[in-house]
C-alpha cells in the first residue's frame, strides 16, 4: 500500500525521531537519497553541470547537502541562492565541496535543476525570482526536493506558479500532493526514500498490485456461479444501447459468476457475450445509469428496492439522493452537478469535493480522473495511480462501473469494490494499450489476463 501523509503527520515523527539520533542526521540521510537519484539521471557524474535553485526551507538544506555529495564526485555544482536565508551548513559545505553560488545570470545551462525553493510548509504558489529562475533553463531535466514547490502539499491544490519536475524525490512517506491532482501531475516521477520515520495512520492510501491481488474475490472448490455473486445490469436505452454492451462487458469479465442484464438492448449484449442472462432475478448487487438516459430513474428506484449494494452510474446519479449502500461513480462534471458547484472547481479541488460528496450522499463515491479518487463517508480515500491517457475514450466509464458491479457482488465492500474495480481498470487499459490508443471493449476484453498476472 502507498501510503501518503499530512505535513502536520510528517513533522511530528520526525520531531520524535529527531532526539534520538545525532544533528543533522535526517537531513544528511534526505539529501544522501537526493544525490544517489540525481546521480542515476546523469550519464557520467563527472563534469555534468547540476544547478541548485536554493530558498530558504529545509529542502534548500537537502538540495545544498545533495549538491556538495556531487560536487565531490566531480559535478559542476552551481547554486542560485532565492533567499537570504538558505541553511548555513549546507551551504557551507557546498562550497568545501568545490560548488560555487552564483547569480542567476552568471548560471550555465545545466542538465539538471534541482527544486529545493520552498519547503513542505510553504504556501502556494511562487514569487516572481523564482519564476524567472525556473524558466532561464529550459530543456533541463527538473528534480523537486520533496515537493514541486508551489503546490499545495495538503490537499493536491495548485494556486499560482509552482514547478513543474520530470521527477520528484520524497523522504520518509508520499504526500498528499504526490496522488492528489492537479498538483500530483506537476510531481512527475515520484521516488521515495526511506528515512526511518515511524508515521500513523496515512491521510490518503493507493492499492499496489499485491494489495489488490490479497483483496481480488477468488472462487473456491465447491464454489458455482451463485455462490460467486451475480450482478444485476439495468444499463443503456434506445438511444446509448452500446452502454449497456460495455457495462456487461466489464460485469462479465469472470470476477462474479454470473450476469444478468435487464434493459432495452438484450439482443446487443447477448451478441457480444452469449453467457449473460436476460431477464429478471435474484441478484448480489445492481449497476444502474450507465447509458441510461431516460430508463435511469426507474432502474434506481428499482434496484434501491431490491435492498442489495449497487453501483450508481451516469445518467442515474442526478436521481440518486443518500442512504443505500452504493458506489456513486462521476467524472468531474457530473460531481458538481450533483454538489451544485463549477466543474472547475472540482477539478481544482479535487480532494476536498470527493469528501465531500461522500459525507453528503453517505456513499463511497469514485472521482473519475488521471488518479481516480476513492472517497468513503467515514474519510478515507483512496487514489488510483493505475492507467494511461488513452482511457479517456468513450464506454470506457461503462466499463468501470459492470467491473465494480461484480466485485460488489462476489462479497467485496463498497469501498474495496470501488478501489479494486478502479485499480484493475486503469490496469487494463495499460495493459490493452501497449503505448497507443485503445477502445473500451479492449479494456473489459484483457481484465482477465490482467487479473491471472495478478495472481500468478
């Protein structure tokens, strides 16, 4: 499990780590792993010109102690200082190292730009010398110390100029902005390095393939279809009859053991796939809305009345009020239809309107995007790193909602279902598309061979 903690949660283990080790020892073993990562990115150490844009925090600290471990390996070392009060042993070292603090207008070009401008405890965005700086050295690779800085490190906000890395290199735990959108993509890679921290509860989690593997739903030797759960489909209408191909499609990738589908476009679905039964009956769990158009409000009220989890998809949500145990699963613009708000907003603010919409509607609610946000009433959230730009093609949300469906219905939680069926989609498109584009059918197609690597 990635894990991801607050700052507040960060400083307190280190300040408990702190007095039993000697000064200064968590920030030589930060800045150690800083200089190990930027050594890898340079093909020879030697020579290769590495700029460090230095302010006032510790990350300055980490980026001038980084630099001086370079330095002495035979790296150009330069470092731009943005603030009167970078810290003083690290610079010093620096420069017993052999590296020069130069003007920015004196810098060379370098292959490397090392973030170390604002700390963890910085404010959003950027003052004006730092924007110049980050923008006199384009084609560098940029290295973030920690976080980009400019980002809000809390709640994946950004508000203002801030960094943009190829990669950024984090001591002891994620933080929030490191899975969080918008400011997880201004992240890049993310590196951890381990520096011994003793942390809580993490504020934000992302299932890793063997998390997801522990959790997947697997049948057992006296096990038949109806033991492993059968998902209920109400999906498409005259007018979007493919939904209801694709939401079967992903219900029908073999994690539940059976599906039945109930809707207008019966002679589509039993074409794509022959096993799915037609008609009404006993069921697990229900999807409902995906393509629903003017069939969704009744399909809710008749799934809600079937008292089994469900999964509340498209068209459905605007008809969904609170109080069943339910996946809700919009993008970005159908959240803030249902919370009255800009979409822009939500995408500003992702985090904050996830919770939100889960405590209102008391529901685990899926905020589809680059990293899908799992958010439960109880606050816990979960974020899929899992996919590729590609799935942002049409069906693919149909996909993802027959997939929760029937791990919802083989026994799964609502907030595990949610989570898995999220991780496991994003994981198939990969998977489907080799590094180009890719159709929604694909997606459902390859879960099974996405699951068996899982599991093998």
């Amino acid at each position: 499990m990635r894990a991801a903690h607050t700052v507040e949660q960060v400083r307190a283990a280190e300040a408990a780590l702190i007095g039993s080790l000697p000064e200064g020892t968590l920030m030589q073993r930060a800045a150690a792993g800083l200089a190990v990562v930027i050594a890898d990115l340079l093909d020879e150490v030697y020579g290769a010109p590495v700029l460090l844009l230095v302010g006032s925090g510790d990350n300055g600290g980490d980026a001038l102690y980084a630099g001086a471990m370079l330095a002495r390996r035979g790296a150009r070392v330069e470092a731009v200082l943005l603030s009167e009060n970078a810290h003083p042993a690290g610079l010093a070292a620096l420069q017993r190292a052999g590296g020069r603090v130069v003007a920015l207008a004196e810098a060379h070009q370098p292959l490397v730009l090392v973030d170390g401008i604002v700390g963890i405890g910085g404010r959003p965005g950027l003052g004006d010398d730092a924007v110049a700086a980050l923008g006199a050295f384009p084609g560098a690779l940029v290295v973030a110390v920690d976080t980009p800085s400019g980002v809000e490190v809390d709640t994946g906000r950004i508000d203002g100029p801030h960094v943009a890395a190829d990669l950024t290199v984090t001591f002891g735990t994620h933080k929030i902005c490191h899975l969080v959108d918008p400011a997880a993509e201004a992240c890049g890679v993310v590196h951890l390095v381990d520096i011994g921290l003793d942390l809580p509860t993490p504020a934000v989690t992302a299932l890793q393939p063997a998390d997801v593997a522990a959790l997947l739903p697997r049948p057992g030797p006296f096990d038949q279809k109806y033991t492993r759960g059968v998902v209920g489909v109400h999906a498409g209408s005259a007018a979007y009859p493919g939904a209801a191909v694709l939401c079967t499609s992903g219900a029908g990738s073999g994690l539940a053991g059976m599906v039945r589908y109930v809707g207008s476009a019966a002679d589509a679905v039993r074409t794509r796939q022959p096993e799915i039964v037609v008609g009404e009956g006993r069921v697990q769990a229900w999807v409902v809305g995906s393509g629903g158009d003017a069939d969704a409000a009744e399909a809710l009220e008749k799934a809600l009345a079937d008292g089994v989890p469900l999964v509340v998809d498209a068209d459905a949500l605007r008809h969904f009020s609170t109080g069943a145990d339910a996946v809700l699963t919009p993008h970005a613009g159908e959240l803030a239809a249902m919370l009255g708000v800009d979409r822009a907003e939500v995408e500003a603010d992702q985090l904050r309107h996830a919770r939100q919409a889960a405590e209102r509607f008391d529901s685990v609610v899926v905020l589809k995007g680059r990293h899908t946000l799992i958010a439960h009433p109880d606050g816990r959230i979960r974020a899929t790193t899992s996919g590729v730009p590609w799935l942002a093609t049409a069906g693919a949300g149909d996909v993802l909602a027959g997939l929760t469906g029937s791990l919802l219905a083989a026994g799964l939680d609502a907030f595990d279902a949610a989570s898995v069926g999220s991780w496991l989609h994003g994981a198939a498109a990969t998977y489907a598309s080799s590094g180009g584009p890719l159709i929604a059918s694909t997606v459902a197609d390859v879960i099974p061979a996405v699951v068996r690597e899982l599991l093998a």
